[in-house]
C-alpha cells in the first residue's frame, strides 16, 4: 500500500491546521514561513525523494501491520 503525493499533503495540511487553531497565538509571517516550508517539502523536486521514502516506509509499515494482525488473529 503506498500513499499519494496528495494523501501526504493532505496529512502535512491537516497537521497545520490543528497545530494554527491550537495556537491562537501565532503571528503571520510564522504561519506562512511553516506552511511554505511544508508545501515546497512535498511540491519540489528535491522534496519527491523525500515525500517517495515517507511512502515506502508508512507503506513498509502498514505492509508489516497488516501481516502481524493477520498471522494473530489466524492462531
């Protein structure tokens, strides 16, 4: 199972809003600084590899997950 550029970014955009709404603190240039931050993580070149290797590993991950609740529940 691999997750989509899109599901990541979805992940990366709900994370920011729950740690913005939590913190009503905030200033503008902060928010725009972390959000920038995470959009060029996932949207640029050198952020694919990184974005491809946080998908083999939640999918490694899930593979595992997955196997292990299998051979448990089976016995």
């Amino acid at each position: 199972m691999n997750i989509t550029t899109t599901g990541l970014s979805m992940i990366v955009c709900v994370v920011l809003g729950i740690w913005i709404v939590r913190k009503k603190h905030h200033k503008k240039r902060e928010v725009l600084a972390v959000s920038l931050f995470w959009i060029l993580l996932v949207a640029t070149s050198w952020g694919a590899v990184v974005v491809a290797k946080a998908q083999g590993l939640i999918g490694n991950g899930i593979q595992v997950a997955t196997t292990t609740v299998d051979s448990v529940s089976s016995k």
